[in-house]
C-alpha cells in the first residue's frame, strides 16, 4: 500500500466541500469553481450600524470602490433616489421607545420615511441596522463584498426636514462607517 491512499480515505476526501483548494479563514487559496460557487460561501450581506439618536430619524448612505470618485450604492431611507444608483428591497430596523414592547425590532419598509412610523414626537431612534439587497441597481457581485478592501461607506443623518449639517451650516455632516460584520443571509425577527 506503500504511495497509495486507501479507497476510504480517497472517498472521505471527495465528499469533503473544500477540496477545490485549502480553506484558512474562510478563504479559498485555489479555486477552480465559479465566481456563483465561490459568492454561494461567501457572506455577502454587511450589516451597517447607523447611530441616529436626537430628532434624526433617516439617513441617506452612499458607497464607493473608488473614494467617492463615483458611486456603486445609494439608498435614502425617506423616498426613492433618481439617480439610478437605488436599492429596491434594503433592511432597515429599529426600536421605538415609546412603543408597547420597546424592545421589538420594528422594519421600515423601502423609501418609507422612519419619521412617519414613530409612535410618538418624544420617540428617540438612537440606532437603525441596515442590510443593503443584492436587488441594487449596480450588479451587487461586482462590488460587495467582505473581500472588497475598496470598498467604502458614508453616511448622513435626516429628521425629515433638513440633513445634518457641520458646525459651520456650509456642508452636510456625512459620517464613514463600516460594516460590523457580514453575513449570508439578512436578519428577519
């Protein structure tokens, strides 16, 4: 037997899902498969923490592979953009303080302003989490993804009448922000 595997151990190796090439931290050193295989495994869906608090209760958020250069994503959480950058079915939740369970993820749907869903003016939303889709208007595989290190996101608040703006009234407040991780699938309480 001396230079030959056993039948057995060749069966094992066969059955096992990384044998396209070695796997550390999750990522393939050698594959032969396909870019659908290969985004089959990935996590492909970031999860963005938006800290809004105060009277702001949407938020506009913005990508790019190239530092704003241009744009691969958009989205405004109060209405529908025309720039033909737009998400068609984002994620976005969040917990009102003033309802009868406070502790309940509540969704928003797409282009509804939060503002409209609060149950009351004295609700503070301190944060939102936000998934984008993969329904973008800019192919989704070409561009997210937790491998992507061009891959940036800004980010500004809204209170339904007016954008944040800087100390000086000149320019919008935007914030950067990272994905806190990614995932495959999105969050549905």
């Amino acid at each position: 037997m001396c230079g030959r595997w056993p039948a057995i151990v060749l069966a094992i190796w066969a059955a096992l899902p990384c044998r396209a090439g070695w796997i550390f931290d999750g990522v393939p050193s050698h594959w032969e498969g396909t870019q659908a295989e290969l985004l089959a495994d990935e996590h492909t869906y970031p999860v963005l923490r938006l800290e809004l608090g105060g009277s702001w209760t949407d938020f506009e958020i913005k990508a790019s592979t190239n530092n704003f250069e241009t744009l691969v994503y958009y989205y405004i959480s109060s209405g529908a953009n025309d720039s033909g950058l737009d998400d068609a079915d984002p994620y976005t939740y969040y917990c009102d303080d003033h309802a009868v369970d406070v502790r309940k993820w509540i969704g928003v749907p797409p282009h509804t302003a939060l503002a409209t869903q609060i149950l009351s003016p004295n609700t503070e939303v301190e944060c939102v989490y936000f998934w984008p889709s993969h329904a973008c208007e800019v192919e989704w595989t070409n561009w997210m993804s937790q491998h992507n290190t061009n891959l940036v996101w800004s980010w500004v608040r809204f209170d339904g009448v007016a954008f944040e703006m800087n100390a000086s009234g000149t320019r919008q407040h935007w914030n950067p922000v990272r994905p806190e991780r990614w995932e495959r699938a999105r969050t549905v309480p």
